[in-house]
C-alpha cells in the first residue's frame, strides 16, 4: 500500500507506541523503528518526517544510544522529544547536562506561537515532563520556542533546517495540547495530506489480499478474540468461501463463549467463514491434571491447542495460506520492530507455525494498533458487543485458575465471573475498565453458611485501567458494586465462600494470575 510514511526513532522510551498511536490519529501512517536502524534504510522508506522517542539515558555519557549528523542532514523534517531533543542539540553542537532542578509531571509551559509547532496552541499551556538531564545551550542555528519556570530551553526550533526539538511529551495526555502540536508537526513541517484512515484501509487490504491469494485456499484459527475476528470477517470479505475458521472450544473460555462465538460465527451466523467448531475440553482437562506450575500449564495448552489445529487442518488438507491476527503492538513487543522491546512468551509473532501445511502467512492486521483494529471491525460491520471486548489470553481460564485446572474449577470461576462481568455492566462501569475479571485463588478456608460449617474457594476479583497494558493501576471500583458482587458469587456460586478485591498494580503484579 503506498502510504505517507512518518517513522519514530525508539531511543527506549516508555511512551513510544503513544507517539506512533498520536500521529496516526492524524491521520498519517506512522511506524516504530529502533534508533540502530540504518541511515540507508530509512531513506529507502522515504518517511516525511521522523520523530525521535524520549529515552533512559543521558546522551552526553558514553555508549549512550545516538544518530550520526546525517540523519539532520537529509532535509527530511525532524522532531526530537524529550531524550531525542537533546540528542539532536547534542549532535548538532548544542550543550546537554544535569539540570539543577528535575522536572517531573504537569508543568506551566510558555510557547512562542509563531513557531510552526504551535500554531494555535495557546501561549501558556500545560505540559508533561519528566527529565533530569536539560539543554543548557541550545545549538547554533536554532531558536528557543518554549520555556518554564525551571527549563530555559523547553523547545528549540530550526525551521530552515525542518528541526524541531521539545523538552516535554506531547504525546501524553497530560500535554494539553499535545496532540495539537504533533499534528502541526506532521502538517505544517512535514506538509503531509493526512490520507491514512480506516475506511481506505480496509479498501486497500481486500484488494491486497484477492491478489495475493488468487484462487488458492486459506485457514484461520479464529479464537473470538477482536483480532482474530476482525482478520477472519476481513478474510472471508476479500476470498468468501475459499476460507476455513476452525474455533477450537478448550473447556477454558468464559461461560457460554463457545456456544457465543458459534452464534456470531458459524452457520447460524452473519458471516459465511466455513466455521468449523471443535469441542475438545476433555481433551485439555485430561492434559491439564496434576499440573500446578503456571509456565507448564501454559505450555500443555498451548501444545495441545497445536495438537487440535492439526488434526483439523489435516481433515481439510493442504491450504496455502495460513492468517494470524498479529497486531502491531505484538511486532514490536517481540522486538521486531522499536527499542524498548519486552519479549513476552505469549506472541506467537516471529516464530512460524509449522504444524500446518501451508506456504505462507497472512497477518493482515500487523500494521495496526488495537483501537485501529477495533475502528476496522465496526467499519466491517462486526457487532460492538464483540468489537469493545476486553482482551482474553490465549490460555484462558488455565491462568486464572491458581493451580491444577479441573473441570470443577472451571465452572466455579466462569460463574463467579459471568456475575461479576453482569454486575459491572449494570454499574456502567464495562467501558471505563479496561479489564476485569473473576480469578479462582487456590485457597480454601473456613466459613459459616446458614448453620453450616463451610470449607470452600476464595474467588480474587481483579479490575485495571492501563492504556498500554505493560502497566495498570487497580481499579477504584464502588465498595457497593463490590458488595452486590459478592453476595451474588456466595449465594450463586456452589463451593466459593469468600471474595477478595485484588488492589495491586502492574507492577508489581501483573494483570493476570499467573
Ligand atoms: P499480564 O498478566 O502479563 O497481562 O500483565 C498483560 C495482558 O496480556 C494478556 N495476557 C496474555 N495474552 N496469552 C495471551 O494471548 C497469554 O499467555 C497471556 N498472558 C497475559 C492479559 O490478559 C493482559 O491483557
């Protein structure tokens, strides 16, 4: 797809995927790259302009992440932020050192609105910064277009030269008018047309994906996850019938999932997929018995899940192309694409299946973030209920289960948590969370119900807010929401008698129990 192109240079900052996220929010395509992408590669891609991510390090220390001189040479427009600001100063000659006083937080800032970068925005603005290291001297050629009380240089301009360089981040929220900055950068210096937008998207990926496939025959594990219902919906638009969905049912899934997505998905349906449903909960119970280690349950589902597939596939015979719904969040957190890459075991991305016999992938959501996916799936038609669905590992209840699995178990935390996910929805809570769910603990203790002695499962009820996922804060959720929760999972759940609020954040827990 020919598309303008603006690339991020990730110098290992937090907020990397923020400032790809920001920009295409103006419509503009943009990727991550690691700052040790070649000069030559970058000019291939022909960007319209760059955007250096903010980063741990001091640029002044040796063996610091820098770019050489050229890449302020091309005459390609150049934004610097945070740490890509005073490396560009650096580079260019400038001075970076300590700052006498750390900024951290909502900062007053003072921009000169004649600059390109803040047209429009008000003269005294509120931003975000977070930084030890500060540009004492900014470097010759440039001019000073923002200041605080406590940073003389909070961003320095070159417009002959395209250079822009801003101390704080507008890519977080907290910049006021952040967004309103990068999109002047991305107008008014890169002088982009903003063509980038969900409706060509899916235009130009069903064409895409007709010439690609031609007449051949195409599998598709779909999960009912979002991105393997968006790339199957997406599939059987651009190919009809020459798709196969197989949905493999591991006895792990949220209450009455299976028989959910079969409703949507299969021949009862809207959508002609060739759906093909697997029941193979014995199979993955049989499995999953005595086994109490997290990493090894997650291993014995995700082989047996391998184990399914092929049988299936095999029965359908050689296919030739086989989808996956990689999104682009998972290309970069396997490293494939920026610098702060965290290699997380569950993306499958970069290691091929190779138990099915096909000749190649198709991952036709790769360049998006998930919002975009969620964007593609209304413009297809997908129902919202299924579109806003909050995540789901792949391992399923397995990991929200502490300990062996069993089918037991299973029922008490599917309707422990079908409640728990009907009460939040009745508080109209559902939208503000970004994931909440029940967790079976694998305590037990005492209890006392009408006369009786009880000795049953403490149920963990966990609820984040978190944009990226790599971080997330407990969820302040109303202790009478929390109450009606309870009393509903002891009244209606056999073998629970006690619930607890999980309240630990990420980190250093994390979002799941194990
Ligand atoms: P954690 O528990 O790592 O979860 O804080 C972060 C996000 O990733 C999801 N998650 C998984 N997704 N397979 C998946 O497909 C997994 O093994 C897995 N473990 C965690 C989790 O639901 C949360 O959204």
């Amino acid at each position: 797809m020919d598309k303008e192109l603006v690339i991020v240079l990730d110098f290992g900052g937090q907020y990397n995927q923020l400032v790809a996220r920001r920009v295409r929010e103006c419509n503009v395509y943009c990727e991550i790259y690691s700052y040790k992408t070649d000069l030559d590669k970058i000019k291939e891609m022909n960007p319209k302009g760059i955007v250096l991510t903010g980063g741990p390090n001091s640029c002044y220390e040796e063996g610091a992440p820098s770019y050489s001189r050229e890449l302020f040479e091309m005459g390609i427009p150049v934004l610097g932020l945070c740490y890509g600001a005073q490396l560009m100063m650096h580079v260019l000659g400038g001075t970076v050192e300590k700052a006498p006083v750390r900024e951290y937080g909502k900062t007053d800032v003072h921009v000169n609105t004649s600059s390109a970068l803040f047209t429009d925005v008000s003269e005294n603005t509120v931003c975000w910064m977070s930084h030890f290291d500060y540009i004492s001297q900014a470097a010759p050629g440039f001019d000073i277009c923002a200041h605080t009380s406590d940073c003389p240089i909070a961003a320095a301009e070159n417009p002959g030269k395209k250079l822009y360089a801003i101390q704080f981040h507008p890519e977080v929220l907290h910049t006021k008018e952040g967004t309103k900055m990068l999109s002047n950068f991305v107008y008014h210096v890169c002088h982009c047309s903003g063509d980038w937008r969900m409706d060509s998207f899916v235009e130009h990926q069903i064409k895409a994906i007709r010439e690609k496939v031609g007449k051949g025959r195409v599998l598709c594990a779909l999960s009912g996850g979002v991105d393997s219902s968006v790339a199957a919906v997406l599939l059987s638009k651009a190919i009809g019938d020459q798709l196969t969905c197989v949905f493999v049912d591991q006895g792990l899934l949220r209450k009455n999932e299976g028989d959910e997505v079969e409703a949507v998905f299969g021949p009862e349906g809207d959508y002609d997929l060739n759906f093909i449903r697997v029941n193979a909960q014995e199979r993955f119970y049989e499995k999953l018995a005595g086994v109490e280690e997290p990493e090894a349950k997650r291993k014995i589902i995700g082989e047996e899940f391998i184990r399914v597939f092929e049988q299936e596939a095999k029965k359908i015979g050689a296919v030739d192309f086989l989808v996956q719904g990689t999104i682009y969040p998972d290309v970069v957190e396997s490293g494939l694409g920026g610098e702060s890459a965290v290699i997380k075991s569950h993306h499958n991305v970069g290691g091929l299946p190779d138990y099915v016999d096909f000749k190649e992938i198709i991952e036709p959501l790769r360049d998006l973030f998930k919002d975009e996916v969620r964007k593609v799936g209304l413009e297809l038609g997908i129902p919202e209920y299924l579109v806003f669905r909050q995540p789901f590992p792949g391992p399923g209840l397995g990991i929200r289960i502490i300990g062996e699995v069993n089918a037991e178990k299973v029922r008490i935390v599917q309707d422990a948590d079908a409640i728990y996910r009907e009460e939040i929805a009745k508080a109209g809570l559902d939208r503000e969370l970004n994931q909440y769910f029940a967790a079976l603990t694998n305590m037990r203790s005492v209890g006392v119900m009408g006369d009786e002695r009880t000795y049953d499962y403490a149920v963990a009820l966990r609820a984040v807010k978190t944009i990226d996922f790599m971080t997330a804060e407990s969820a302040d959720i109303p202790f009478d929401v929390l109450q009606t929760v309870m009393t509903r999972i002891i009244n209606e759940v056999k073998g629970v008698n006690r619930v607890f609020y999980d309240l630990t954040s990420k980190p250093p827990g994390t979002i799941e129990f194990e």
